[in-house]
C-alpha cells in the first residue's frame, strides 16, 4: 500500500522530531523487557493480517511479526498486533507506539529520508493494479476512458493513475472514500467503473466479495511497490534483527529447510545450515539473540514459500502466484545476504 503522499510524509515527520528520543530507545531491550513484541498491522485485511474464526490473527504481515517474535523472544506467539490504517501507521511507529510496522507498506525514498525511518528488505515485491466487474467487458486497463474509480486517501494512487492515464490522453475520475470497508462496498455495489490499489490488495478486496468469480485485476501493473517492514531509525540492532529475521525466511527456503525438518537439519553437513540453525559459530550473540534465534524463527512460522503459500498462495482465496516473489534461483527476486 502506497500511503502518503510527499505533503503527507512531511507532516508526519513532524511527529518524528517530537518524539525523536524514542528513537533511540533499544528496542530488543523494551521487547525482551515486556515480553512481547507490538507490531503494526493492517485493519482486517485477508492474506495479510486478519483475525480467524477462533480470534488468532492470520496472514502473511502477521507471521513476518512473528518471525520477529521468534528471533527476538524464543516464541513466534508472543506478539500483540495493533491495527493501524494509512494516515496513522508512521506515527504509532514514531510514537513508540509499536515496535515494527509490518503493514503493506511500500518503502520509497521520502519516507526513509524524512519519517525517522528506516526500512527492512522487501517481503513482497507488488505494483499498483485495477480491478473491474467482468460484466463491464474490460480486459485492458487502456480501455478505462473516462471511468469513476475507486481509492481510498492520503495514497500515492492518484498520481500514478494520472500518470498512466496520461500516457493514454484519457481522463478518469478519482472517487475517494475514508476507510477501505466503504471503498469496497462502494466498487461492489457499482458506484466506481474501477477499484485501484496494490495487486495484492486488490486479491485480497476480490477474495471477501460475495462472488469473486464476478471480478478480474487487469494485466496493468502501472507502479512499483516493493513493501516492506518498517522499523524506528537509530536502533541498529533491531533494524539488523527485523532484517535478518525476514532474510532467514528466504535463505531457509532456498536450503530446503521447512518447518517439519528443521529438527533433522541440525543434523546437516552443510555448514551455512550449521551457522543458520545455531549449531556452530554463535551467530545469535552478534545480535544479543539466543543462538537457537533462527531455529525459532523456522519453527515457529517456516520458511518463507511456506508462510506465502499458507497466506496467499494459488490454494488460499488470494490464489496468487509466486512470481517476482520467488527465490533467486527459481525465477523470482527474494535473495538473501550469506551467513557467515
């Protein structure tokens, strides 16, 4: 999710020098301290944080918290989720408010430079998309002239539709509604010719309507929208946990270890896998992490294909596609430093 715009980032940057000494705070301390982690979250978004039948919250942002969980206090369910929308994501990050914002939030130059922020590596590589009913009879996002869409405020949406529209000399109207439950209920009840957001929000807007069958996202991706988690700046350490926390995922999917053999895999001759899972080297007390931090991790949620597959994948309501979103070596972008 894009978020906000340049004026926007600039308000909120505000808030950052008001509270700025929390930004010096260390985190893992005040983590370790309260014995849970409070990690930012999207309100109610299927595949990406939302609460079960049973009030367990599920998702793929919500497992990355718990991998942060995992590394930092030996158990992935020690997190508090705390819903927070667009307008006000960076200040409970900025307020201390949270410990980590694992939101659909696209990392993007304004926001690391002015907001006190800084960001981990991208868990979801994504790009803004339009979804129409299919008895509109559009198949190309080209063939939008003049067409009412909808968006929710304080994005980056408006621009980048302007700008692909502009390409085309085609004009559109922009109709904009506060909280995204009334800007779903607006583009399916017919009020907008469109819907615009992330492609995989807009998976996720498709999967809670009453006939999914009834909607496609066009072909278009129009902007980039790499999303990552967010951290406060000047806690090295924590941004370096939340990093290689989510870089665990990745590299322990590219060396086949799952969340049902990591017990075999200490047995392993390979010796990144060695170093990975703790056997040897005591990589964990770099980061002031148990030795076992990564073990956690992969117990706890997995690997990273298992926690996209669990959330969003082809068998889930989402039923996405790895694309960019698969390891290095099979096609995608996720690729993880070395451990060593």
């Amino acid at each position: 999710m894009k978020g906000l715009t340049l004026a926007g980032c600039l308000s909120a940057a505000l808030g950052f020098l008001a509270t700025a000494a929390i930004a010096n705070a260390d985190t893992l301390d005040t983590v370790k301290q309260r014995g849970k982690l409070i990690c930012g979250v999207s309100l109610a978004t299927p595949g990406f944080a939302a609460p079960n039948d049973q009030g367990r919250m599920e998702g793929f942002d919500a497992d990355i918290c718990r991998a942060i969980a995992a590394a930092a206090l030996g158990d992935g369910d020690k997190v508090e989720y705390v819903p927070t929308n667009i307008n006000t994501r960076f200040q409970a990050l900025q307020s201390g408010e949270i410990d980590v914002l694992s939101r659909q939030t696209t990392q993007t130059y304004s926001r690391e430079a002015s907001l006190g922020l800084d960001f981990a590596p991208v868990v979801f590589y994504d790009g803004q998309g339009l979804m129409v009913a299919k008895s509109l009879g559009v198949t190309s996002a080209a063939e939008l002239k003049d067409a009412a869409i909808c968006t929710l405020p304080g994005t980056t949406t408006a621009q980048n539709l302007t700008d692909f529209f502009g390409k085309l000399g085609s004009k559109f109207e922009l109709v904009v509604f506060e909280s995204p439950d009334e800007n779903r209920a607006a583009f399916f009840s017919g009020r907008c010719d469109a819907i615009s957001s992330d492609r995989s929000d807009l998976a996720s807007i498709r999967a809670v309507s009453n006939k999914p069958d009834d909607y496609v996202v066009l072909p278009e991706t129009i902007s980039k929208e790499p999303l990552a988690p967010a951290v406060r700046q000047n806690d090295s350490n924590w941004r370096d946990i939340v990093s290689w926390s989510v870089w665990m995922l990745m590299a322990a999917e590219e060396k086949g270890i799952t969340k049902a053999n990591v017990d075999e895999k200490l047995k392993s001759d390979d010796q990144e896998i060695q170093r990975m899972l703790g056997v040897t080297d005591n990589l964990g007390e770099m980061l002031k992490l148990d030795d076992k931090w990564a073990y956690n991790i992969i117990k706890s949620v997995g690997n990273y294909g298992e926690v996209f597959d669990r959330a969003l994948g082809e068998k889930t309501r989402l039923a996405m596609t790895r694309g960019p979103n698969a390891p290095w070596n099979a096609g995608g972008l996720l690729y993880a430093p070395p451990f060593r």
